[in-house]
C-alpha cells in the first residue's frame, strides 16, 4: 500500500491570535508535526493542504495575509507538495487527486484543521474516489458550532464527526496508536 500523510490547512488563522482560533489547535498541531517528522525519517511522500479564501465575503485565509500561511510547526520543505485550494474539499477544482494518481498513493493519513469541514468533506471524498483513509484524531481540531441557538462544544463537535467517519468512511488512530502500528522510531511515539 503507497501511503501519503496529507496535512490539511494548519495555516496561522486557525491559531491564537489568527482570524478563526479553534479549540486545541496549537496541541494539534503539533501532533501533526510528530507524524510528520516519522514521514520525513522514512521518506515518504507528505502534501500540504492550503486554504485560500476566494469567497466575496470571507472573514479568514484572505489571499496575501499572514493568515494564510502554513503554520511553523508544520512549515513545508522544498520537496514535499502544496496544494492549494477554496472549498472544504481538498479535491475539488484542484490537483490532489492527479499528484496521488501520479505517485501511485492508495492510502491517505490525514490530519489538520476543522473536524466538522475541511477534514470531514476530504476524508469523505477520498472514500468516494477509492482510497483507503486514516485519521489522526489528536491531530485535528475544530471549533464550537451553534444549531437552532444552542451551543455544541468543540470536542462534541470533534467526537461526533470522527464517530461518524469511522469505520465506513476512514480508520481514526491517535497519532500515537498510528506511529506504534506504523512502527515508527520509539523517540517519535511520545505521550
């Protein structure tokens, strides 16, 4: 199986300070950066999902503002790929799925920024497209979301779309339970 991690929009916004904070970011972040760097020890192939807002109305991930740029955790190098994108979905009107195609990728790892949208539409639409899917629940966040004036919590928000992906959709692993069965370095499995 030819696996790639795929890091979906940890850009600045998402962060203190940035124009959308969610709930645990930083902490998931730097998750995502553990997995990563078990990624760059073996080699293997890692994608930078980038969200660039081009919608009139948009109140984050403005085009030339710091808030659109990747995160320092997370920071790409010069060989790992960047696709950049405007809808949820990390396949539409872009060229993820030709990069996985050319590379022969049939397995994604994902983790990144907004459980409830970004993640949630990609892992789906890998489903639909044929690959097989992991997710990295502590290497993801989100925010609170609000439905008919009532509040839902960001970790119920968080629970309830991972408990809705799985196990159809994707596997969802700790980073941890994912490095371990990975059989990553014992120095990148950390609490």
């Amino acid at each position: 199986m030819n696996t790639a991690l795929l890091l979906i929009d940890i850009q600045n916004d998402y962060f203190p300070n940035g124009r959308m904070p969610l709930e645990r970011s930083t902490e998931a972040s730097l998750k995502a950066q553990e997995v990563l760097q078990a990624y760059r020890t073996k080699q293997q192939p890692v994608i930078h999902i980038q969200h660039i807002s081009t919608r009139p109305d948009a109140t984050y991930f403005l085009p030339c503002t710091k808030g659109i740029e990747f995160h320092p955790n997370v920071q790409p190098l010069k060989n790992e790929a960047i696709i950049k994108k405007h809808y949820p979905n990390s396949f539409k009107d872009t060229g993820l799925l030709n990069h996985l195609i050319k590379h022969q990728i049939n397995h994604l790892v994902i983790c990144g920024m907004m459980t409830h949208l970004c993640i949630d539409a990609t892992v789906r639409a890998a489903y639909d497209l044929g690959f097989s899917v992991s997710v990295l629940h502590d290497a993801c966040a989100t925010k609170t979301l609000e439905f008919n004036n009532t509040p839902i919590p960001a970790t119920s928000v968080h629970h309830a779309f991972l408990a809705a992906l799985q196990p159809t959709y994707a596997n969802v692993f700790s980073v941890r339970e994912f490095l371990h069965k990975a059989g990553a370095p014992q120095q990148a499995v950390t609490a």
